[in-house]
C-alpha cells in the first residue's frame, strides 16, 4: 500500500468538523437534515429531535459555521438544508483520519521508471485474459468467476482508453475504460479497470497504467472516471485515491459472489476535480 500522508492544515480542518460533532444534539441534527429531502424549518428540526428552538438555532449555528448546513431566510422563517459537498468531505476526512486514503488531489509524479505503458496491442490479447484470470483467482478483483472472451472484451472497451505495462519486455498489466452508457450525456462518463500480474505486484505497475489512463481520459475529454472495488482491497482504493478519485459511497450487498454477498466501494475522479471540503 502507498505510504499514507496527513497535511497539516487538513488535520486542522478536520479537527474542527469533528470537534463540532463532538455533540450528540448536533449529530442528531446534522442527520435529520442530511436525510431529508429538503429545506426543513428550525421549528420542524426542533420538534423531530425533541429540543426547545433557541437550542436547536444554537446548535445549528455552530454546524453552518464549519460549513456541514446552510441557513436560509424566508420572511420569518429560517430554512435549514445539508451542504452537498459535505457528504462527501466528511467521510472523505474520515477515510484520511484512519489512514484508508492519501490526500493528494491528483496523480503522483513518483512512478517507477522501468515500467512502460501503452497502448494494447493486438498480440497482447492473450497475457491481457491471464492476467484478468489471476485477479480473478483472488476473490477480491472482480466479480467475475471466469475470464472473459477477447471478442467480449473487444466489443465493450474503448478503443483509445486500452493501455497494457512492460516490465523487462513482459506484459505485466493492463487498464482499460467502458463506456456505463449508450446516451449522449454520459458520453464522457467510462468506468475503470485495472489489472496487474500476479508475480509483479507491489512494483508500481498499478500506479503507471492508472496515471497513463486518467491523464489520456482528460486529454480525450472524459470528465467522469468511475470504478467499483471490493472494500477488503485496500490497496486498490488506496491507489485510485492517490489518482485522485473520491470515494462516493459503499454499495451494500450490491450482487452475489461465490455464494457470498458482498459490498463494493464506489469510486469517480473528475477531469476538474470537485471540492472535498464542506466550507
């Protein structure tokens, strides 16, 4: 896993999220408002979590001056709604906290200088499908539980976002991009797939082919990046957010696997990145 690190004024700035947590009224009230589907009334709030006004209005003071509400006046009354963007920054300051994420806001510049990437080739095909079927092997890469056929391969990657890693003169990697949509609005939305052989992990080769596939996505105007990765591989979710993808949420027991439910992570990196922060 990459060496994980904190900046200080992130640590400032988390610090005072949490320190604004530390009371379970606000909590309480950040979660009421968070879950409901639009601006609420401080009388509302303070009759759905069982407190006076004047405590609930102090309350909510404290949590729109780090930026987790926002308050809105209409005529007398004032109208409570979550600031989108920390539904993101707090679990994003949560995962930097513990350590499941690097703070960096885009690509790295450390990549391993005898790894080359580009693009697949038509003799690649066959290192290509042993690699997919050694992940595979894994129980934690994918939820496939055989290899896919070149032809079906072929037929559903982009044909300008497919990028395979040499090591030595050997394929050791690949990354590839799907298109999630046939509509022209998601015309610039791809999810993600990278692969690295079994006996060269831990190399750097994840790093290089997922820099070589998000720089050539922004230079092709892809503004959307997604991927979906088991929450037990670690150092795959640590890797992308090193690449600059932001974790969106966890889809709980979202499909079966070797007759056992499991959960993914859901991922996405913008061309323009999105602010991770709530103020």
């Amino acid at each position: 896993m990459m060496p994980i690190t904190l900046q200080d004024d992130d640590a400032a700035t988390y610090a005072k999220w949490f320190a604004c947590l530390a009371d379970p009224t606000r909590v309480r009230l950040l979660h009421t408002v968070a879950t409901h589907p639009d601006e609420m009334t401080v009388g509302a709030l303070a009759d759905a979590i069982g407190i006076t006004q004047p405590t609930c209005s102090h309350h909510l003071r404290k949590l729109a001056e780090v930026g987790f509400v926002r308050l809105r006046k209409e005529r007398t009354a004032t109208l409570v709604s979550v600031n989108p963007a920390c539904c993101t920054g707090l679990p994003h300051a949560a995962d930097a906290v513990m350590g499941t994420i690097v703070t960096r806001p885009c690509c790295p510049a450390d990549l391993p200088g005898d790894v080359t990437v580009r693009a697949l080739l038509d003799g690649d095909w066959t290192d290509v499908r042993r690699i997919y079927a050694e992940g595979i092997a894994t129980r934690d890469a994918t939820f496939e539980t055989d290899t896919p056929s070149r032809r079906t391969l072929d037929a559903k990657w982009l044909p300008d976002h497919r990028w395979v890693a040499e090591l030595d003169g050997e394929v050791v990697g690949w990354a590839a991009a799907t298109p999630v949509s046939t509509r022209d609005c998601y015309a610039g939305v791809a999810e993600t797939s990278v692969y690295v052989a079994a006996g060269a992990r831990g190399r750097g080769i994840g790093k290089a082919l997922l820099h070589k596939q998000v720089t050539a996505a922004d230079t092709a105007g892809l503004w959307t990046l997604q991927t979906s990765v088991f929450p037990e591989n670690r150092a795959s979710i640590a890797l992308h957010h090193a690449a600059g993808f932001r974790t969106v949420g966890v889809r709980e027991r979202i499909a079966e696997h070797h007759g056992v439910w499991r959960d993914t992570v859901l991922l996405e990196r913008r061309a323009q990145t999105p602010p991770t922060c709530p103020c």
